[in-house]
C-alpha cells in the first residue's frame, strides 16, 4: 500500500480528508463479500477493487447472458459467447483494473450450508442479489456473526440502500417483512441501467466508511428513489425491534430453514434446482451428446433439449432448466435426462 505506485495509484482517494493515508491503509487491509454479480454486484465489485480494498470475495450462481450486457457493467460480448460464469468473468476483468486487490471468485449458490463459509474473516457483505430468500438469508448470518450487511435494490426506474449493522442499528428483517417487497422483478418490469449504478454507488459509499471506521457519518436511513418520476425519500431506520426474531430474539429464521430443491429464478424462464451434490460434466457431456446438443467450457454443460428448453449444469451440482418458469416441468425434464 505504500510503494510509489500505489501513492498515485490512490492519490485523489487519500487526498479526500476523511480517507486519508491512514483510510487507505485500512481499506488495503479489509475484505469484503459481495454477493450476487448482477447489475448491483458489478458496480459494487469496480468500486472495491478500484478503492484498494485488500480482499474482494464475491460470489454468483449465474453465467453472462446477452440481456445482462445493458448494466452489468463489467461484462462484454466475449462473455456471452464463452458461456463465462459471472464470477470468473469477473475476475477476468477486475484483474485487470487492479491486480494488487486479492479476488476470490466463487461459482455457487449461496445457501444455509455455504453461507458462513463464505462470510469467514469477511468484513462487510454488500448485497447484490435480486432475490429476498438471499438477502434475509445474508441479514440473519450477518447478525448471527457480527458482520455489517448493506443492502440495496434497484428495480424499473426505482432503487433503495441502507446499512444494517448488528449492534448498532435494525436489521432487514425489522424493516421489511419475508413476502413483501417480492411482487416486482427486473425480468418482469425491467430495469433502468443508471438506477442499478446508483443504488450501487449508495452501498460502496456506506461500504468504505464501515471499512475506514468513518462511524459518525454512517447513514442512518432507508433510502429510496425514482429517477424517473424525480422522487427522493429517506426514511430514518429507527431503533431494532425487541421482538425481531433476527436481531432481536436471536432465531435467526433464514438459518433455520432447510435449503429449496426448486426455485423459478426471477421469473425469467429458469428453474434452479439443486439436488444432486456434483457433476461430473465431462461424464455429463458423453452421456447427453446422443440425446441433446450439447456444449461444454470448464465451469458447465449445457444441453439443447429437443423439447425445446435447455438444461445447464454445474460441477457444484446444481442445473437450471431454461425455457420453462414451471418447476414442475423443469423436474420432469432434469428426471428424464438427469434423473432425481
Ligand atoms: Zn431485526
């Protein structure tokens, strides 16, 4: 953190009083998990990364897709074409922004099995997800561990942040109830790509104060915003509820329940399900090549069905069923070239 280059490299970030040569130290000595490498998720990572943050975990289920290049920001043409994993494309691009940060892709899903395994020795989570099963899942693992969690969304013209930090202030799950909030998904509604940018930037803001120790300036409200229409609201976070069974009682109800085999993904035609515990997707790829099309890099398969759908399997044992939001058909289908 203290070589020539990296006093350039960093320069108008430690010329900002608040950071500092003394901000910069701690920020090359953080780490931080972001979860989810959507629209949200690349713009949180481009900040980290580019701010010096020492350690960049960050982890996504999902490859690029050509619908994905209109915001996800750190991915391009070759993605789509090479199938890439968001992780590993990822990591491909933000190695080149700035190879002294330490990046630790990870393909996968996160679950009540991976979940602390993937916060250990992490200091801020910031969430990019699209989903609220994934984000109560991150609240109640943060506040059972004692690791701040900033949350954000962003869907049509519309996006939101705020800080939730055991201790100190409520949690997700004091504010906003499982069930509500879930009614509109970017694959339904869409999503306006400068929205996602700001959303992100409110999170990576709060992020770098949680990593200097900038606690005074911490924001201490519910933001939420529509571009479109020029709304600005901010809603004070208040003090945590006594009876929360997060942060409160300590139940911690997303830790408790047991993983979902099938989940429509975001209502864009994909069924997630994850029963088997690996692929072998060499094996996979000999034995589907008579009954489907099938192309293969080294992070998954993928099978065109002559049904019509597309099966996609990973070496983490999961596949997603495209072509269908019915679970009910997209196990029929994984049961007939799969088996479960
Ligand atoms: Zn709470």
């Amino acid at each position: 953190m203290s070589s020539p280059q990296s006093h350039e490299r960093y320069s108008r970030q430690m010329l900002f009083a608040p950071v500092g040569a003394e901000g910069q130290r701690k920020l090359g000595a953080s780490s931080v998990l972001i979860v989810g490498m959507g629209a949200l998720g690349t713009v949180l990572a481009n900040h980290m990364v580019r701010a010096g943050v020492g350690l960049v975990r960050f982890v996504d289920r999902d490859y690029v897709e050509a619908s994905n290049l209109q915001r996800q920001m750190l991915y391009d043409e070759d993605d789509v074409r090479e199938s890439m994993p968001k992780a590993m494309a990822a990591e491909r691009k933000l190695k080149r922004i700035n190879s002294s940060v330490r990046l630790e892709p990870v393909v996968a899903d996160v679950t009540v099995e991976n979940v602390e395994r993937l916060l250990d020795g992490i200091e801020v989570v910031l969430d990019g997800t699209d989903n609220f099963q994934t984000r109560f899942l991150l609240n109640d693992a943060c506040f059972k561990l004692g690791i701040p969690f900033v949350y954000g969304g962003a869907v049509g013209s519309r996006g939101m942040s705020a800080v939730f930090v055991p201790g100190a202030t409520p949690c997700l799950r004091c504010l906003i109830q499982p069930g509500e909030g879930t009614a509109e998904t970017c694959d339904r509604i869409g999503v306006l790509s400068p929205v996602v940018d700001i959303s992100a930037s409110y999170q990576a803001v709060e992020a770098l104060k949680l990593l200097v120790g900038a606690v005074a300036v911490r924001r201490p409200t519910l933001i939420s915003f529509d571009v479109w229409n020029n709304h600005h609201f901010e809603m004070k976070t208040g003090e945590p509820k006594p009876d929360c069974p997060t942060c409160g009682t300590r139940e911690f109800p997303s830790l408790q329940q047991g993983a979902v085999d099938a989940a429509s993904l975001c209502g864009r035609e994909t069924v997630q399900l994850h029963v088997a515990s690996s692929f072998d997707l060499t094996a996979w790829e000999e034995r589907l090549s008579g009954l489907a099309r099938v192309e293969r890099n080294p992070f998954l398969l993928k099978a065109y069905l002559p049904e019509g759908e597309r099966i996609v399997m990973f070496p983490d044992g999961r596949a997603l069923v495209q072509g269908t939001e019915d679970p009910v058909r997209a196990k029929t289908l994984y049961a007939r070239y799969i088996g479960m």
